[in-house]
C-alpha cells in the first residue's frame, strides 16, 4: 500500500460498542492517529469519560451512532449477535458478528478448538443437577462448572470436590445448560494477545502470566523469563489458527493453563483488547490499543516486542495512593474515572523494570499502596 493511499484509509471516526474503560484506552491510543470516537452505550452507565458517548438503554439511537462512524469496533463481546449482524449490513464490524457468537459461548468455543486441535481441559456439557453428578464422577473431581452463556471474570462459575455437590452447584449457576470441566493443576495462567490486521497480517504479544484472585485479574507480568520459545511458538500457532478460521481482524486474546510439562490448555478467548495486554501500553513498542485500532482502519500493524519487564496491576473496588504509586521509578498510572464500588476495575498500575528481579520489587512495593492488593506470586519467582 503506498503511504498516500495508507493516508486516505484512516478513518476518521471509530463506533465503539460499549464505552467503560476499554473503550476509553482505545480513544487514548487513538487520537495520536488522528481518530475521533463515538461510543454506544446500552448499560445506562457509561464510564467512557472521553469522545462522544450516546445513551441507548433503550437501543433507540443506532441509526443515529451509524451515521456518525466510519467503522465499528466494540469492548464488551455479551452484545446480541443479532445487534452486531444488524450494524454489519450499514458499517464494517471488527471483528465480525460470528466472533461474537463464538466468544460468547463456551460450547461454540470449545468445539472450536477441538477442531483447530488447540487442546482443553477434558469437559462435557450438561442439562441438569443429574447430568452434572454423573460429569463430574466421570471425569473425576475437583471440577469446574460454568454457564455456557453470560459467564465473566468468574462469574457463573462454580468447583465441586464431590459429585454430590451437583445440585448445590447447579442451583447457584442457576443457567440451563452448563460446561464441566476437569480442575487443571496449572503451574501457572498465561495468556496471548495477538493482532490480525484486514490483509491478514499476524503479529504476536510475547505471552503474559495473569494472577487471578477469584476469577478477577490481580497481576500480568511479560515477557516470561523463563519461558522456552517452543511453548510461545505453540501458543501463537494455536492463536493464529482461530484468527484465521474467524477471518480476524483486531486483537483477540487466549487465556491458557501451562501444566507442569509445560503444555498449554485453552481456557477461554476474548474478542477485543484485553486486561492481561494492558501492560503493553507502557512495556511494548505498539500498545495492543494502537494495533487494534490500526487493525480495524486497514494500517499496518506496529511491533510487538517488550520494551523491558513489566508488571500490570490492577486496581479493584478502592483506589491506592496514587502519588506514592507514581513516586516509584518508571510507575506508570492509568485510572478510569470511575467511582470507587467494591469488586470494581478502577485503574492498572503498569510497573517497568531493568530485571524481573527489580520488578517484583517494585510491584511488591506498588501492592502494599494499593487496599487489597493480594501477595504477588510468580511461577518464575525462584529463578529470579
Ligand atoms: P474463566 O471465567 O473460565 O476464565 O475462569 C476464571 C478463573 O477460574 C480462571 O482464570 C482460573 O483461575 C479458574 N479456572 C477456570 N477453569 C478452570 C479449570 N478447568 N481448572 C482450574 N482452574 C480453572
């Protein structure tokens, strides 16, 4: 593509779908390259807090958002498939309506990747507390179970550690039809963020181990120190083949069990920027918020590598104090002005170090600043 005809293609104005802190980072990330935003906001509580947010509780403004944008993206991928095919036939979607679909059940998924070969935790689906008892004696407990449909940050989750616990479980699910999992003994959670732009370009974020405390996101560190490149070479292979089947465009992440043997187990995927690729907006060359918005304009992809170790942490429910935070060396601060509530995301702290030795020191010290920030554990902290 010649610089001139690059120059033409951007467009000016993105639809988001959504508008809370993704949605805001993309605006960040996006008004360097000349973008204005609109958002769509169907919660009645938006915490964009940037560019130009309509209020559509009642989804009575779409034409009026469609008239706006020149292309579609969104930050949240629970939206009707239906919504999404309907803005597909007046404006490009990135990424498509049939991502959505996938994404947002966990049986589509999971079939997915076992037609891609990208390996899962051994599972069955079920229809009842029943089903549930005989899946979890089949395939041994601990268990997990989880609602096919509207399941986040570990919500519509629950472990059972004997079969007998299947009509509690299944009453506090409270869905119709539910995934079993085996309960993976992991040395650690990762995850893949990867970019596939509109010429079908790939490019790879260097893989991130997350801490999770409850099913929420605590900690992302990358790149890994003592990670073998075949197992990133795997990760990204196994990445790239769902971006390709789904005729991609924009960021997709893949949150992965590493086991002892160092294989990798699929757990999930979203279809958007995600919290485990925050780092990369103070560690990596190209925020993966650039290269999503690049991706979906039709640019060229930026590089993925890591500048140096960092560390993402989050903050959750109450704010820290954020001029001790930002007091310590190559701390950078990013809040979502939004209102301090229990479980809420409300800012990351992105900590960049020389070593990942140094690192940990640092976020160490970023954790005793933050209410409720839980111990930091690495899977590599012994090597260091
Ligand atoms: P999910 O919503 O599927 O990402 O699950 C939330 C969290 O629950 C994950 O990040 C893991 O910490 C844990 N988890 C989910 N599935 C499993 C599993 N099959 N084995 C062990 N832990 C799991």
């Amino acid at each position: 593509m010649s610089a001139q005809s690059a120059k033409h293609m951007i467009a000016k104005n993105i639809g988001v779908l959504g508008a809370g802190q993704l949605g805001r980072m993309l605006a960040l990330a996006g008004y360097p390259l000349g973008n204005t935003f609109t958002f769509l906001d169907t919660t009645g509580n938006p915490s964009a807090g940037i560019g130009e947010v309509i209020v559509d509780p009642e989804n009575q403004h779409l034409a009026a958002f469609l008239d706006k944008v020149d292309v579609v993206t969104y930050e949240f991928e629970h939206l009707p498939v239906e919504l999404v095919k309907q803005i597909e036939q007046h404006k490009p979607v990135y990424p498509g309506s049939r991502a959505i679909a996938v994404c947002q059940n966990r049986v589509e998924e999971k079939t997915l990747f076992d037609r891609l070969g990208i390996p899962t935790p051994a599972y069955r689906v079920v229809e009842s507390a029943e089903q549930l008892a005989a899946a979890a004696a089949e395939l041994g407990c601990p268990v997990v179970a989880k609602s096919v449909t509207e399941g986040y940050d570990g919500k519509g989750q629950a472990v059972l550690k004997a079969p007998e616990q299947a009509q509690e479980a299944w009453d506090s699910i409270g869905h119709t039809q539910l995934i079993v999992e085996a309960f993976v003994d992991f040395v650690r959670e990762v995850s893949m963020i990867a970019v596939r732009g509109r010429d079908g370009e790939v490019v790879f974020y260097p893989m991130a181990e997350n801490q999770h405390v409850d099913g929420i996101l605590r900690y992302s560190v990358a790149p890994l120190p003592d990670l073998d490149d075949s197992v990133q070479q795997t990760a990204d292979g196994y990445i790239r083949a769902l971006l390709d089947e789904l005729d991609y465009v924009g960021v997709l992440a893949l949150e992965l069990f590493q086991t002892r043997d160092g294989s990798l187990l699929a757990n999930e995927m979203a279809p958007r920027v995600h919290n485990s690729g925050h780092w990369t907006m103070d560690g990596a060359v190209t925020s993966q918020f650039e290269n999503h918005l690049r991706a979906v304009q039709g640019l060229p992809l930026g590089a993925t590598n890591a500048i140096a170790p960092t560390c993402m942490v989050n903050v959750i429910g109450l704010e820290g104090d954020n001029a001790a935070l930002l007091a310590i060396a190559d701390t950078h601060l990013h809040r979502y002005d939004k209102a301090e509530r229990p479980g809420r995301k409300l800012a990351h702290v992105n900590v960049v170090a020389s070593s990942h030795a140094e690192l940990l020191e640092k976020v160490r010290a970023c954790q005793a600043l933050i209410p409720d920030a839980p111990p930091v554990e690495w899977s590599f902290e012994s090597t260091l």
